[in-house]
C-alpha cells in the first residue's frame, strides 16, 4: 500500500522551461513541482542551443513567424495557435530576460536575432552563441526558488495517474526516497518532455522517454500525431550517448555540409541547401552516409578562430571528441531531438481528461504539425506553459473522491537499449512497413514480459501511428509511400491500453 499525501494547491511535473513556467505563472495556488533529476538536469530545455524564436526586430511581424511555422509544418499546423505562438513569443522573450536570462544584445540594446533553417528572415533571440537553454533555464529556476508559492521536489521519479471515476486526473504517483507515494492535488500539469530516451542516437537526455505521454494515454487523453518525431541533422558523431548537438546556427552562420571527398553536398538535395527544412537535411545527411560517404559539417571559413568564444557548448563537445572545429570539419548524425506529437491540449494546456493539463515537448498544441521550425520549442514551452499555470489556478477547488490508479513498470536496462536500437533503426529518418512491422513486432514481445512499461507505451504509439500514416509529411519519411495524402492530423485514444478510435 503506497502513501498517500495530499498537496492543496497544483501539481507540476516536470522542470524544464514548460513546467516551471507554468509553476510560476500560477500565482493564485500553491505549485509542487515534482522532478526525477535536480533542477537544471534531465530536461531538454537546458541543452537547447539555438535559442527562442520570436519577433523581435522592427522588420518582423508575429504574423510572418507564423507563417514560417505553418509552412514548416507542412500542412499539419493549427494556423490559430501558430499566430498566439507568434502573437505571445516576443513578450515570453522579454519575461525571461527580465528574470535575467541574458539573450544576446545588439549594440542599442535590442535582442540580436539569428538566422536559422526555414526562418524567412533572422529572427532567433541567443544567449551567447549557444548558451539559450542554459541561459534561459538558470534565470528561471532561481525565480522559481525565490517565488513564495512554488515548492519543488526533486528525487521524484513519475510512475503513476490517480483518476476520478468522472476522468479528471487528482494525483500522481511517484517513486521517491525508495518507495511509492501517491499525491493528491487540484490538477496535474505534466511537463515531461520528449521521448529521445527512446532512440538509440538521441540529443536529449535519456531518461525522456515518454511517460508522462504513455500515463496520460492510458488514462484516455486524447493523443495527437505521435509518428511525427524531428530528427536534428547535425548531432556530433563522437560516440557518445547522448549525442551532442552541433546548432542549426552553425549553418545559419554559413557552415556548410561536406562528404567524405569534401563535396559541399546540400545544394544536390535542396534548393535552399544548408538553410533547407530540417528533415530535408536529416535525410541528405543519412544518405551520404548510407552511401559511405560520411557526412561532416565545415564550419572552418564562417566560424573558424571565433569558435570557443561564438559558440562555446559545440566546441567543448567537439574537443571530448578529440576534434579541434577551427581546424578539422566536425563528424554529424542525425538523431532525435524534438517530439512534435503529444497530448492534445487547447489554448491553455488542457487536455481532453478534466483537471489534466500538458505543456512543453509532452504536449500537442497543434504549433508544431509534421516540423517543428527551429527554436520554437523554447518559445512554445514558455508562451503555452504560462498559459497553463494560469488556467490551472483559476479552476474550482474540487473535493478528491475514490482514485484509481495508472501504474507504468519500469523498463529493464538491456530491454531498453534493445528498444532504442530497434527504434532508431526501423521508426527513424526512414521508415517503410516491414521496418515497422519487425518493431511492432519486438514492442509487442516486450509488453507480453514486461507488461505497461512507459517506454514500450510510447514506443507504440509512435509504430503504429507511423505504419497507419502511408504518406511522406515532414519528418515522417516513408520509402514505401513517398507520396502524399490530404493533410490530417492523427488523432487517437487509448482504451484499456488499446487503441480505441483514431482520427487521421
Ligand atoms: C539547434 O540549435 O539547432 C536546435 C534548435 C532547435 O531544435 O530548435
């Protein structure tokens, strides 16, 4: 029999820049903040490089970031929360440099804006070259510590949902000091981030994998366009887990894309060469190296001698690989990096289930469709987690009845590494039926022994969604249907762990 606490006030879970803006923004409660790693760790929001994007600059409008992310999202967008992303974007910029985030400046002071893949015009606020995440991250965390109404516990690991009989999630539990406690609160926001964790060539850290999305599935929210999973082109091949990033910025700034022979390769797959849509440039970068011609990002001529002070977590992360980026092109690979399916929310983080809300990199506002633009992520878990906190302490107190409870098992270490090397290879850059079919396959073996572990969860919404989805959009690439079909979200539900109905 767990523990059972209960917390008068809101439960976040999650602490990366989506959970705790929205811890912050909901003044009106008391927050908990409940977070496995210590604060700063094990969230992708610290590791972002690129920064947030936003209309910033007197020649840019809301309006054309918007339309920058409709069309990135190719067909799958919600123009409606595309235009609030944009509309709120430069205001959350300015929030968190007023916490003290320290974005890059141009000499009047204002933000300077960089370029970056699929941006129509430079517009990507940066904190020291590729220091956002950080920048962005420290700042908040200490105003969340100094905020009177936030409490954050870490050590906190996320294992269950506690479910009123009505649908409306109460609680959740988790796994802390060696045991299971249930806490019970008004409402739950879960913040946890992505499924990296489920890839066996990742950017993000490798706890993310997906139990936030697998317990909310599996208490019946609705979940949308989980295929849809963004490969990074330019992860540093240096043999490490997870893989560094090596910023779209880097070519933003005029790296270019070599082979092997020193071939500048991208101008034969795209018009727009280096600065081409994300997945364009992840499936280039594949086929040069499934061709054996290696793939090698040449930031010598547009970075050279500036490197450690211009862009100074890339070239940490290449000297622990032995290479010196001034001097030598830096080995890439593409690897998953950002999750554009998720929970289904409206406008403020609502989910389909009462009193359950989802923010940053677990949710599906509908920003993001087939392609996240680069450096919406930040901006989206910042405009649409404060909206959430918002939302989340304006809700009527209610009394708890009779909980059920949603439990994930854990997956075993070797299990899990045989799920990320099944993963990369058969849902990744490339896919087709038989590669799907072999993981559904192994997926399915692995729920028969180990029965509703979170990865396996989330892993399956991914394969099936990916095998049902026989079309070519963004970044799901199906060799077998290069083509494509009118564009419709996925949209399904989960009934006693079973997909009940889907939408596409
Ligand atoms: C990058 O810096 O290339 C990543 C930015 C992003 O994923 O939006």
């Amino acid at each position: 029999m767990a523990e059972r606490r209960h917390f008068d006030g809101i439960i976040v879970v999650g602490a990366g820049l989506a959970g705790l803006s929205a811890a912050l923004a909901a003044t009106e409660r008391k927050v908990l903040v409940l977070t496995g790693a210590p604060l700063t760790q094990g969230c992708s929001s610290a590791w972002a490089q690129g920064g947030m994007a936003a209309a910033l600059s007197p020649g840019d409008l809301p309006a054309l970031h918007a339309q920058d992310t409709v069309l990135a999202g190719a067909g799958l967008v919600d123009p409606v929360m595309a235009a609030l992303l944009a509309e709120e974007g430069p205001e959350a910029v300015r929030r968190l440099a007023g916490l003290g985030a320290p974005f890059d400046r141009t000499e009047d002071g204002d933000f300077a804006q960089s370029l970056e893949a699929a941006h129509s015009r430079p517009r990507v606020a940066r904190v020291k070259g590729d220091q956002a995440g950080r920048g962005v991250m420290n700042a908040l965390v200490k105003a969340v510590l100094s905020a009177g109404h936030v409490e954050v516990r870490s050590g906190a690991v996320l294992r269950g949902l506690l479910q009123a009989v009505c649908g409306a999630v109460c609680g959740v539990v988790v796994q802390m000091d060696g045991r299971l406690v249930e806490i019970t609160g008004q409402a739950v926001i879960l913040a946890t981030g992505g499924i990296g964790g489920l890839y066996g060539v990742t950017t993000t850290p490798a706890e993310l994998q997906g139990d936030g999305l697998a317990l909310a599935a599996l208490a019946g929210a609705q979940i949308g366009d989980p295929e849809f999973v963004q490969f990074h082109p330019t992860a540093i091949d240096i043999g490490r887990d997870p893989v560094p990033l090596a910023t779209e910025a880097l070519r933003g700034e005029g790296a270019k894309l070599v082979n092997n022979t020193g071939e500048v390769f991208m101008t034969a797959y795209h018009a727009e060469a280096e600065l081409a849509p994300r997945d364009v440039v992840a499936r280039a970068i594949h086929a040069e190296r499934a061709a054996g011609r290696g793939a090698f990002l040449d930031a010598r001529a547009a970075v050279g001698d500036h490197f450690p002070e211009a862009f100074p977590a890339v070239f940490a992360a290449c000297l622990s690989g032995g290479i010196d980026p001034r001097i030598q092109p830096i080995p890439v690979v593409p690897a998953c990096h950002y999750h554009m399916g998720g929970i289904v929310t409206d406008a403020v983080g609502a989910t389909s289930l009462p009193r359950l809300f989802a923010v940053g990199e677990c949710a599906s506002t509908g920003v993001h469709g087939a392609n996240r633009l680069a450096s919406n992520s930040l901006v989206e878990a910042a405009v649409f987690g404060t909206r959430a906190g918002r939302d989340a302490a304006n809700l009527t107190p209610t009394s708890i009845t009779a909980l059920h409870r949603i439990l994930l098992n854990p997956l075993p270490s070797p299990t899990l590494l045989e799920l990320r090397q099944a993963m990369s290879r058969d849902a990744g850059v490339l896919r087709d039926a038989e590669g799907l079919l072999r993981l559904l396959g192994l997926i399915g073996r692995l729920e028969a022994s180990h029965g509703p572990c979170g990865a396996l969860v989330a892993a399956r919404l991914v394969a099936d969604c990916a095998l049902a989805r026989q079309e070519s959009r963004g970044s799901h690439f199906r060799q077998d249907y290069p083509g494509q079909m009118e564009p419709a979200r996925t949209l399904i539900t989960l009934k006693d762990g079973v997909m009940e109905s889907r939408a596409a």
